[in-house]
C-alpha cells in the first residue's frame, strides 16, 4: 500500500507541475494517500519518525492554506490533520516565507541550447543581433545605424550583460549567441547601433525596431525620435572622424540643427547622449576658456590591448606596419594629453633649450633619439618633435619654437612669403598668427609699463627723438616723433605670459596715447646760462688727486699698470646692482623738437614717476635738453614740472666738455700736435668733440707724452737716448714713438 501510495502521489504532482495549476480530480487522491500513509503534507516524511506531532484544527488550516497561496505552493489542509510540529512551524515563519520567495527569484535555470529551427526567419549577416529585424538596406551597403561586430569577444561581453539584465529581451539575445558560431565576426554578424546601446545600458528594445508596433513603451524618458537618432549618429561618426579638433557640446547642437531641424537635442540631452555613448572614452570640459568642449581620451593599456587582440593571421610586412601604426597611436595618445592652453602665448622662460625637450613627451623624444644618429641631438629632437605636436594638435596649442621662429623670422626679413612657405612645411606659425602675437604683446607691455618697479630701485627716464622709415622705396612717409624709455637699477625680470586674444589696431593705440599738453610760453625773454659756483666743505679732503699721480708716476717706470678704467674697477667697492631694465613707453606723434612735444613729454614722464614713487629724472640730448630747460624755468613755482630734474645726455655731456676743451685750446698747438698721429679731417672732428671715441684717447695720448716729458726730467730719463738704442736712428717723432710703444 505504501508503494503504491507513492507512485501515485508522484503522478500526481507531475500532472498538477505540467498543467500548472492544480487539479480537483487529484486533490482528493493526494489527501487520501497521504491520510492512508500516516505522512507530514510539509516533509512527506512518516508521523512514526519519533519527531512531535500536531493535530490542526479549523484556525491552524486557514493558517497553513493562506501560507500556501503566499507561497505558490498546493498544499492544503482540513481539521484533524496531523502534522509535524516542526515543519507547520517553520512553514507559517514569516523569515522563512521571505527566504524561500528570494531563492525562488535568483534561481535562474540553466538554458537549454535551442536550435537553429527553433528561431526561424534569422540571419546573422541580414538581421540585427538584438531586435531581429532586417539590418540592410540593400546588399551592397549597409545602413546608416548598421555595425559588423569586429571584436572576437563581442559574443562573452553580451552573455555577461544577459546575465546582468535578467529580463525577456536577454533571453532571447541569449538563445541566439547559442545558437551562433563561436566567433560572431567570422559569422559576419551585424547589429543597430541604437540596439546595442539600449540593451547595454539596460534600456528595452527601441520602438522603431519592435516587431509588435502596439506593444506598449517601458523604458523611462521621452521617446526617441528615428531621424533625432539618425542625426546623434552621423554627429557622433564626424566627431570620431576629426578627434583632433575642438567641438563644444553647442556646436554639436548646431549641426545636429542643420541635419533633422527642430528635433535637435538640447544640450543638456546631447551632453548625457554622448556620456552614454562613449563612456570613460571622452572628458567634457572648458579648454582655453570655451565650456563643454568634447576631448577623446585614449589610454596606453586601451590601444595594447587592442594590439593583442588584433588577428595574428598576418605576414611580417603586415605585422611590422601593425605594430609601427601601434607605436603611433601611442605617441599619439601622449600628445593628446599634453596639458597646454592656446589662451597665452608661451613666454620667454619657455623658449629655451631645456623647456623645449621637457615640452616633447617622452614617448616621442624616444622615437626621434633612435632616429636621429648625433650623439646630441637635443636642438634636432625639440624642434621635430615641437613640429609633430603642433601639426597633431593644431587648434588646441602653440609650440614655443614655433611661434618663437615665426617672429624671429619677421623681425630679420618681414616676408610674409617665407612665414607661409615655413608655415605649410610645418617648421613654424602662419604669418596671421605672428601679427596677432604682435597685437598681443603691445597689449601686453602696457601692462608691463604700469607695472610698479618696486622699492630700493633708481629709476631714469630717458627720452629722444625717433626715425622710422615707413616707405623704404622712395623715403616718403617717415615717422618722426618722441620715444621714451624708463632704466630701471636694479632690473628686474617680468616673466608674465602674452594672453592670446584678438584686440583690433584701435584697441592697442588706445592703451599707448598720451595727454598732449598744448604749451604757450609765459614770458618772452629767453633762458640764460648760470654757471652755479661749487663750495667745498672745509673739512672736506680730496684723495681722488693721489690716484691720478699714481697712474702717472707708474709709466715712466716701465712696470705694467693698466688703463683708467681698469684702476677705478679696482680702487672702487661695493656691491655691483646688476643690470638694469629698460621699460619701453608709449611714443607721441609730433615734431620731437616741437616745445609741445616737449613740454607733453615732460607732463607724462612726471605723472608716471609719480605712479612709480620715485624721482623724475630725465635725459634729453642737447638741443632738447636746452628747450625742456626753458620750458622748466618758464613754468610757475607750483607746477609739478618743476620736480623734474633735467640731465644731459652721457653722450652729449662728454661732446660738449671734449668741445670746450678743443675750443679753449685752439690755436695752441694742439692741432697739429694731433695731426702727426690723425689724419687732418678726423683731428677738426675730435676737437670739435664729434668723434668722441678718438678724442677721448688722443687727450689721453697727450697728457701721457707731457707727463712722460716732465718725468724723464725728474728721474733723469733721457728719452731721445732710449728711442735711439732700441730703433739705432734718431730721426723718429717723439710723438710717434710714444704713441708706437705706449698706447692704451
């Protein structure tokens, strides 16, 4: 009885799990048998096991039976019934319901692998991987959301997300990577783009590629338009196509406008489209100022790994072209992720031997090392290699050889012919690029010339007329006007970068005008020479005169002295500043010799040493300086003028005492003692104080041959003696001898 019981039950339960519900008809027989075996309706297990039995009443099987439906289950039970204890109470436990629901949610069986008749109308080379529908256009061109696979993993990395998604649509993905072949790209299997993003982002399959039309829009979010798609995608083909340029999310935009109208995304949607689209692949971010500016990211590990899994079924020269476009592509990536800005222009800092090489990645410097056969090929490396970025890179930064050879070039020749011939070649930047440096970098020394020296420096302003000839051809046109400068002790060193912007020829003259002060002269009568007495302090004691004997006691000795200049670097101390800086300042277009050219110089240079907290010194040249003297001397006591102090220029100031001296010493011999060593027209020029440089040494020349004269007297050294035991003739000029053997 007992084994029949069993059989009996077992089909029974077979018929009710088949027909998936559970049949009246057999409900009777199972409680039957399970009266008649003495069993637990819970573990099926005999009442005579030893363990505690129960008896259910009414209240106990209303329990059991709602349980049961919570459950899924088809257990039933009717007063009287006996039970093991145990099992009704773990059956009732409310953790225990909540337990067994989870087991039965992730318990996933084991799908069968289908046969190729069991998915019939399908063709892995006509239709879609993921929606099934035809995938072609015509036979000999694929469409334009149509992709080959061309990875030989493609078919792992989808069961992985079937197993993610859990869900219809990736069951039947599923069944038909079983029923593929191994490798989906020797299949030639083709998929949609739009399907393959949306079943991998865990949305359903796409409205336009359902086969059902009626079958009601799950997935969140507004729908997708075909020709909005269609569009995202050809945006996304060109920008994939010039990863080299810069595009922002808005442009973007724009030419999504221009292809499907107003079914254009926003910018917020297509910023979140292409997230989605490329992954971890792109950084949207603000390069040289400019917001949401789309940039491809590619890593080494990405383009090896791309390497490796290339097929290896390939001849050497094939394989060697492989693996050179792999090298290529990882310089490449190198030079993407340069971090540089094209909002400046590189500074002088940057222009220089060392920062050069820095500036070329290493992966680079590699390649053209092995290149290149000189041992030092640093100056070659920097400079191709500077080339390559500028030419991979070309609207995202400028090189600093580049630019640097550009305006080295247009300051040396001014041919826009051979900055385009050597910006088509690749070695420098286009002509247009050196003209808006240029309109950058006199932007730019404004600010340089407003820029405060700082404390402890001595400032000296310096101002003269200047020549430009604008029209080199016939000479007509020339500028003449008023240029000044500022030299600054000790200099200091402004390493601020040029801004790259794009300021217009006004803009600049703007930075650069000046006041012009309109001058009217107060009085009439015209400035007279005062010639101030200099009173020595009584307990001051002059030194100086010991240093200028013994310079001249010294040669007549014959020991070795060196020259003027040489004893006062010796007999002076104390800290050298440094070399100073020179501050250009704006010039002013007028008549430098002009009295309101002067008096609006004058003006300028005062306000500015004023910004700066330091004195107004100024040096003019002699025709200048004389008319700023008048200008000063006619101003009222108030006025600021009268804070400016005056130099004449070094030049200058030496030609006039060189002057004075040839003019107090004229008729005196000194003409034609100078004429036995210069020539005629050179001696009327030095005493005149033209040829500074000559007269400065024909004095020296003088007063060594009399200071010679007068001690060869003191110490008893007869010259005319000497010159005739060294030349044996004594028809030699003293002079000449002198001038022969003790020259300076």
């Amino acid at each position: 009885m007992e084994r029949y019981g069993a059989r009996r039950l077992r089909m029974t339960i077979w018929e009710t799990t088949r027909n998936g519900q559970l049949q009246t008809t057999h409900l009777g027989s199972i409680l039957f048998i399970l009266v008649m075996m003495d069993a637990c309706v819970f573990c099926r297990v005999s009442l005579t096991n030893g363990e505690e039995i129960t008896q259910l009443r009414e209240k106990g099987c209303n329990t059991v039976n709602r349980t049961s439906q919570t459950r899924n289950d088809t257990i039933v039970t009717t007063p009287g019934q006996k039970v093991h204890q145990k099992c009704r109470r773990d059956y009732i436990n409310a953790n225990s319901i909540k337990k067994d629901m989870r087991e039965k949610d992730v318990s996933i069986t084991e799908p069968t692998r289908d046969l190729r008749s069991s998915t019939p109308d399908f063709e892995f080379q006509k239709n879609c991987l993921f929606c099934g529908c035809f995938a072609k256009f015509s036979e000999s061109k694929r469409g334009i959301d149509v992709f080959p696979v061309r990875t030989t993993d493609f078919s792992n990395t989808l069961r992985n997300i079937c197993k993610e998604r859990n869900d219809e649509w990736s069951e039947i993905v599923l069944r038909r990577l079983n029923i593929a072949p191994s490798d989906l790209h020797a299949a030639d299997a083709i998929y949609h783009q739009t399907c393959s993003v949306n079943f991998r982002t865990g949305k359903q399959i796409p409205v336009s590629k359902q086969a059902n039309k009626e079958v009601k829009r799950t997935t969140p979010g507004r729908p997708k338009e075909d020709s909005s798609e269609k569009a995202f995608l050809q945006i996304v083909r060109q920008l994939e196509e010039t990863q080299d340029e810069l595009a922002s999310v808005s442009d973007l935009v724009q030419a999504m406008e221009d292809i499907c109208g107003d079914k254009a995304y926003s910018v917020v949607h297509m910023k979140k489209r292409l997230q989605t689209y490329f992954g971890s692949d792109i950084i949207i971010t603000e390069v040289n100022g400019k917001p949401n500016i789309v940039t491809f990211r590619r890593t080494a590990s990405s383009i090896l790994n791309e390497f490796y899994r290339r097929p290896s079924s390939k001849s050497p020269e094939e394989e060697k072209l492989s693996m050179i476009e792999t090298a290529a592509k990882l310089i490449k990536a190198d030079i993407m992720s340069l971090k540089d800005s094209k909002a400046v222009y590189p500074s002088s800092v940057d222009i220089n031997s060392e920062q050069n090489i820095t500036f070329v990645p290493d992966s680079l410097q590699t390649l053209l090392r092995a290149l290149f056969s000189q041992n030092d090929s640093s100056v070659k490396v920097a400079s191709v290699g500077q080339a390559i970025i500028q030419a991979s890179r070309p609207r995202t930064l400028i090189a600093p050889l580049q630019i640097a050879l550009s305006v080295q070039m247009h300051h040396h020749f001014g041919s826009r012919f051979l900055l385009d011939t050597l910006n088509t070649l690749g070695f420098a930047s286009s002509y247009t690029e050196v003209q808006r440096f240029e309109l950058n970098a006199a932007a730019a020394a404004h600010d340089r010339t407003n820029t405060q020296f700082g404390n402890g420096t001595f400032v000296q302003y310096i101002a003269d007329n200047v020549d430009h000839n604008l029209r080199t051809l016939d000479g007509h046109g020339t500028f003449h006007g008023m240029g000044m400068i500022a030299a600054v002790t000790p200099g200091f060193r402004l390493d601020k970068a040029v801004p790259r912007l794009s300021p217009t020829l006004k803009e600049v003259s703007d930075l650069a005008k000046i006041n012009i002060e309109y001058y009217k002269m107060q009085s009439k009568q015209s400035l007279q020479a005062e010639f101030a007495t200099m009173n020595y302090e009584p307990n001051m004691i002059d030194t100086t005169w010991k240093l200028d004997l013994l310079s001249k006691v010294c040669w007549p000795l014959t020991c070795n002295r060196p020259s003027w200049s040489a004893i006062m670097h010796k007999v002076m101390d104390g800290d050298y500043p440094g070399r100073s800086s020179v501050v250009f300042l704006p010039m002013i277009d007028m008549n430098p010799s002009d009295l309101t050219c002067i008096n609006s110089t004058l003006n300028f240079i005062g306000k500015h040493a004023k910004a700066q907290h330091c004195v107004p010194i100024l040096t003019f040249d002699q025709p200048l300086y004389w008319k700023a003297m008048n200008i000063i001397k006619d101003e009222p006591l108030n006025s600021p003028l009268k804070s400016v102090i005056l130099r004449l220029g070094g030049f200058h100031l030496e030609m006039s005492f060189v002057g004075g001296i040839g003019h107090l010493m004229e008729g005196s011999g000194i003409t034609e003692l100078l004429e036995t060593v210069y020539a005629p027209n050179a001696v009327t020029h030095m005493t005149s104080g033209k040829a500074i440089a000559r007269a400065v040494r024909a004095h020296f020349l003088i007063d060594t041959a009399l200071t010679s004269i007068i001690l060869s007297h003191i110490y008893g050294i007869p010259l005319p003696d000497e010159i005739e035991n060294e030349t044996g003739t004594n028809d030699i000029n003293p002079a000449n001898y002198i001038n022969t053997k003790y020259r300076y």
